[in-house]
C-alpha cells in the first residue's frame, strides 16, 4: 500500500518528514503524496495555525462538504459543535 513507507514514523511538534511528522506535517504531505495537492504549509503546529487565524487565510482553497472522503480534512473548531467542519482541498 502507498502508506507502507509511513508506517511507525515517529511524532516530532512541527515534524514534516521525511523521518518525522506532526499531525499538520503528516496531513500536508498526505496531500501531496496521494493527491499532487501543494498546500502552502504555515510553519507551525495545527494548534497555533487555528489560534492564530491561519486556517482564515487558508480558507478559500477548500471546500465544505456533507460526507468526508479520503484525504478531506476534519475540523473541530469548538467544544460545543457537535459535528466537524468538513474541508476538501480544491
């Protein structure tokens, strides 16, 4: 399978690979890998990206959707939602 090679890396906070990877990291290069997606990468963790407003200017190159797919990413943006929000890169 194509995640053989990703199988037991380990997490590093802001790790983007190839020998480790953050939760941000390992989406990113998901992307890129099974999709040819190049998603602008914004330097930090996924934590700080939402504090700081980074998923904001981010926004516009993804879609929202009812159904999540491969590759779609799951976005829980408060303690009182009770559903995710559903991005899918353009």
């Amino acid at each position: 399978m194509w995640t053989d090679d990703w199988i037991g890396l380990p997490y590093a906070e802001r790790g983007r690979g190839p020998e480790a990877f953050d939760c941000l990291g390992l989406w990113l290069a998901l992307q890129r890998a099974r999709f040819g997606r190049e998603i602008p990468d914004p330097d930090c963790t996924m934590q700080a990206a939402l504090k700081r407003s980074v998923v904001d200017g981010l926004r516009p190159q993804f879609d929202r959707v009812d159904a999540a797919e491969e590759g779609d990413a799951l976005l829980f943006l408060s303690r009182r939602a009770s559903t995710p929000s559903r991005l899918r890169p353009q």
